[in-house]
C-alpha cells in the first residue's frame, strides 16, 4: 500500500477542492527507496564528473579548487556580503512555515547584508554541510544550513535540507560559470523518497558561481516558481575568510 491510497478513503468522503485531489495523486506515486536517499558514510563529491571535462576545465582553478571537495574536508569560512536579499508575500510566508524544521531558506529582506558562509563536513547526511549566517540589522543572526550529498552512484547531486525536504539538482557550466538548476523537490519519510509537486514547492531554484578574480566569486540565487512568478532572489560576492 502506498502513501497516496492511505489518505483516499478519506478523502472521498466529500467532495474534493482541486488541489487536494493534486496532492492525493502526487502521493500515489511509487515512492523510490533510491532516489534521493543519502548514501551511508563518505561519498567522494565529484563535481567534475557531473559537469563534464570539458565543462568543467571551462572553469576558472578557483571555482574548481571551492567544488573539489568530499567529506572527510577541512572546514572553510567565507565572507561577504548579499547586496540584494528578497522574496515575494508568498515567499515570505513559506519562509516562515520552513523555520518550523530548520530554516533552510532566509526569512527576511533586506540590502547590503552582511554573510559569513561555513563550509564543513556533515558525517550524519554523508555529505558537505553549507551555513549561510545572515546579520540582518536589529535583529540575531539567522543561520540558513544546507547539504549537497551525492546519491550513491555519485551521479546525481541533491540538496538535502531540515524535516526530510530536499531537492535534486542539475550541475552544469554555462558562460564558464558553475550552475546548479533544481529539477524536482522531494520529501523523504520512513525510508521511502516521495516526489513533491511543482505547485507545492518555491520553484525552481537556480544559483549561479561565477569568479570574479582576486579571490572573490558571486553567488546569485532565483526561485521562480511557474505560476506566482519569482518568489526568491539574492545576490552578493565573497572571498575565503583570512
């Protein structure tokens, strides 16, 4: 029996509002006991391999040096600071919701904002834990974490954050930029992986790493989703903290 026919019964007991009987058949779906499951212990994250060779020496030895790292790292810190910070009402709303298991996305707005970036192994999700602190003014430091874990066979690379949510992401370089474009959000529960509809996620996510040279780089971040439009946008550079 699957997840999706144990809420039928219920419910067909009156009639159902559109969106639920979306959600009823997104949850019918087979669940994978694969896809999007953490592998146990170390799994070497192999960037390069999901981009290509030819790809991924497109891009610059700083870019390559910041990817080319597997659990069992050294622990690295980055400043900077995010010129834009914002996100729409529905944004804002589901930001808020997200702070229930973990805060996996900024919950404010703002301009010029000051960051510090903590990169370190993260032995539990077998994978590379990224802290992103946020100093919004007049208020106490908010922690956004999030880890990319290789599945694995080491071929596909998922952003795994609180509650079990998580999102299967597309690496690839573009402009000899390192980009990472989600193509499914999933919800992993008991075991099982179930995939979430687009409707019920902030979209699609897409960040871009460029380098700027003298040891800084950009990270711009958009969320879009197909029917509310942009619901996340940030953008700010950082250099390795001394």
């Amino acid at each position: 029996m699957d997840a999706g026919s144990l809420i039928q019964p219920a419910l067909e007991r009156k009639a159902r509002p559109a969106w639920a009987a979306r959600f009823a058949r997104s949850l019918s779906r087979k669940p994978s006991r694969q896809s999007g499951v953490a592998p146990s212990g170390s799994v070497k994250q192999d960037f390069a391999a999901l981009v290509g060779p030819e790809g991924w020496l497109r891009l610059s030895p700083l870019i390559r040096s910041r990817f080319a790292c597997s659990a069992g790292m050294k622990d690295i810190t980055y400043e900077g600071t995010m010129k834009s910070v914002r996100c729409s009402r529905t944004g804002y709303l589901l930001a808020q919701l997200c702070r229930l298991f973990g805060t996996p996305l900024a919950p404010f707005e703002g301009r010029d904002i000051p960051i510090e970036v903590q990169v370190h192994d993260d032995p539990e999700k077998g994978g590379v834990a990224w802290d992103r602190i946020y100093f919004f003014p007049g208020r106490k430091p908010i922690t956004v974490t999030s880890t990319k874990v290789f599945t694995g066979d080491g071929k596909m690379l998922l952003e795994c954050v609180g509650g079990g949510f998580g999102m299967r992401l597309k690496v690839f370089e573009q402009d000899r930029k390192l980009h990472f474009r989600s193509e499914s959000y999933f919800w992993r529960f008991a075991g099982l992986t179930v995939r979430l509809p687009d409707w019920l996620t902030p979209g699609v996510a897409h960040v871009v790493h460029s380098d700027l040279g003298s040891g800084w780089f950009r990270f711009e971040m958009t969320m879009r989703h197909r029917h509310l439009g942009e619901s996340f946008y940030q953008d700010g550079t950082f250099k390795e903290k001394e």
